[in-house]
C-alpha cells in the first residue's frame, strides 16, 4: 500500500522541506505517468497499526533532518476501498508532530477528499486534473456532474487548494488550455500550477521519446489561462537532453 522511501522535495510545497509518502494503486492509464509501477495495488498484509506506525517512524526521523512537510502522493493515496480510514488514522498519529500535511488527490477519489476535507483534518490538497473535465480518455470513472459537485464541496472547506495539470504534446493544446481554464474558472479556482510531463520511464514507452513543451510554449499556455484564472504558475520540469 505504501512504498517504505521517502523522498525529500524542496519545491512541492512551497516554504517547506517536504517528505513525499507515495502510495500505490491508481485508477489512471496516463500514458505520461512517469512512476508506472506505482500503479499496482500491493497490499501487503501488513495491517494498519503497523504501517501507521512505520510511516509515523519514517515521518519523525525526517523531522529530525529538518522536514516540516508531508505530501501523501502516488498513485493514489485514496485509490482503494478503505484509503480514507487509513489516511485519517494517520493524519491523526501525526498530529503531535506539527507537520504541514498535505495530500494529492485525483478526480477519481473526490468524494473520498470531500471527507477529509470537511473534517479539517489535512492543511491542503493538491488537486490533478487530467484534462478538461468531460473528456474521457483521462478523466477518471465518474461522472462530470458527481466529479463537478465533490470539487465545489472540497473548495468550500478551509484546506488549501492547489489545482495542477501535468501538459504533454497529443494530450494538451492552446484548446484545451482555454478550455480547461474556462471550466475550472466556473468552479470558482483562483490558482492553476501548469506543470510539463517528464519523458522519463513513462507507462507509454513512445512518451519518453516525446518532445517537452518548451518555457516558451508553457508561457504562452500561461497567458492563455491567465484571461480567466487569476494565479497561474509554471513547473516547467525541463530535462537536459543526454549529451546535451
């Protein structure tokens, strides 16, 4: 259910040395996807005390290295049946330790989210979405108008809310950046993080010989959005070519 490394971040929340906890399972098949194996559902058999308490170990020998932030990702920290128990019976043991909690959440798992979030239990969410809302290549399993309804919910909390799309060529174009901003506008988003893919062990082998859309290219998807969305920032994720 959990992968036992944590990896340090110095940029994923912002202000924070962060400790990201990755869970596996997705219900996703983005073809850019740069952590495949994540995808699987492995359940261990461990039971929750024992991960809550390895995860909580973890967690405070980090802090003891300086990290004031957990960001609970994967996969999906909410893909299966009982995630929200475990997320809360964790965010729960955790709570002596002041850290910044914040958890990723996909369309899939809204209604999960809406949960946690009504209960104040979690500083922020970081909310990915695919593409436009009604598409369903990447959209997730449920329906526009339950996916709609759970995101204005979460959006009336006290959470923190981060809206992010990760852009890839045949995914993403000028449209569907004006699109996409229109929509998430209508729901009432004053932030959207427009991150670039990394072509790097995609789960679509033919994505990791696909350009990266340039700073120019961002920048001016950026401007597109900026005509609806009042903050919209840029994590390019440029990688250097080999030999380059």
């Amino acid at each position: 259910m959990i992968l036992d490394e944590i990896e340090i971040s110095l940029t994923e929340i912002p202000g924070h040395i962060t400790a990201c906890v990755f869970f596996c399972g997705c219900s996703f098949t983005c073809p850019y996807c740069h952590n495949p194996e994540l995808r699987e559902f492995g359940y261990s058999g461990t039971d929750t005390e024992d991960m809550v308490d390895r995860v909580v170990q973890k967690l405070g020998e980090a802090k003891e290295d300086g990290v004031t932030a957990a960001m609970f990702t994967g996969g999906d920290p909410l893909f299966s049946v009982s995630a929200d128990s475990f997320i809360t019976t964790l965010i729960n043991a955790l709570k002596a330790d002041n850290f910044e909690l914040e958890l990723w959440v996909s369309t899939a798992s809204l209604h999960k989210a809406r949960k946690i979030a009504h209960n104040n239990l979690i500083s922020g969410f970081m909310l990915d979405i695919k593409t436009l809302m009604d598409c369903a290549c990447l959209a997730g399993p449920f329906h526009l108008i339950q996916r709609t309804s759970h995101l204005k919910s979460i959006l009336t909390s006290e959470s923190k809310i981060e809206i992010r799309t990760t852009v890839a060529r045949s995914l993403h174009d000028s449209v569907v950046i004006v699109a996409m901003a229109r929509q998430l506008a209508d729901l009432g988003i004053k932030k959207w993080t427009i991150q670039g893919f990394r072509p790097k062990n995609c789960l679509n082998a033919a994505f990791n010989d696909m350009p990266q859309f340039t700073l120019k290219e961002l920048q001016y998807f950026q401007s597109l959005a900026q005509d609806f969305i009042e903050t919209v920032e840029l994590r390019p994720n440029l990688m250097e070519k080999e030999g380059g």
